[in-house]
C-alpha cells in the first residue's frame, strides 16, 4: 500500500509543496476584498459607474478591481475605493 505524503500536513503545507500558496493567498484576499467593496456599494446605493466617478477612475478599471479572480490591485486604488464606500484600508502581517 503507498502511503499519501500528504496525510498529516496542513493545506497550507500542500500548497507551498505545490508552488501555489502565494497566489491562492492573493486570490483569496482579493475576494474577500472585491466582496467588502460590492457591500459597501450597496449599503451607499452606489452604482458601478457613481463609483468609479467617485473613485477618479474608468468603469473598466473598477471592473477589475471588483473581479475576486484578477489579484492584481494597488494599494492606491484599494484606497480610492474605501474611501468611496466611506471606509478605511487597514492592513496588517500576521506570523505564518
């Protein structure tokens, strides 16, 4: 019987074995963070082109920003964003 090289390691592990544990991570916050935006739209009334306006930025680029699948996000447009919905950016490292 082979045994599983995985039994007894966390996710985490299995995806740093993997190579991917980065971009899971980063795909992952995003989600979290275009879905805390689209709820902050929402509670404002706020559609996507009010947004961009508010944010000094194009619709398409408020459509990337707001796709949980594309990771790629500046600090400064995160910010603009926040600001829009009348919230803060707030980040912080946490031991791994």
């Amino acid at each position: 019987m082979k045994r599983n090289p995985h039994i007894g390691s966390d996710f985490d592990e299995f995806l740093k074995e993997e190579g991917i544990l980065d971009a899971v991570q980063a795909v992952a916050v995003k989600r979290v963070l275009a879905h805390q935006l689209e709820q902050g739209m929402k509670a404002k009334q706020l559609t996507k082109t009010a947004m961009a306006r508010r944010m000094g930025t194009t619709r398409a680029q408020l459509d990337r920003l707001l796709d949980p699948d594309n990771p790629s996000a500046t600090l400064a447009t995160l910010v603009k964003a926040a600001n829009a919905v009348g919230k803060r950016v707030k980040i912080s490292l946490v031991n791994a």
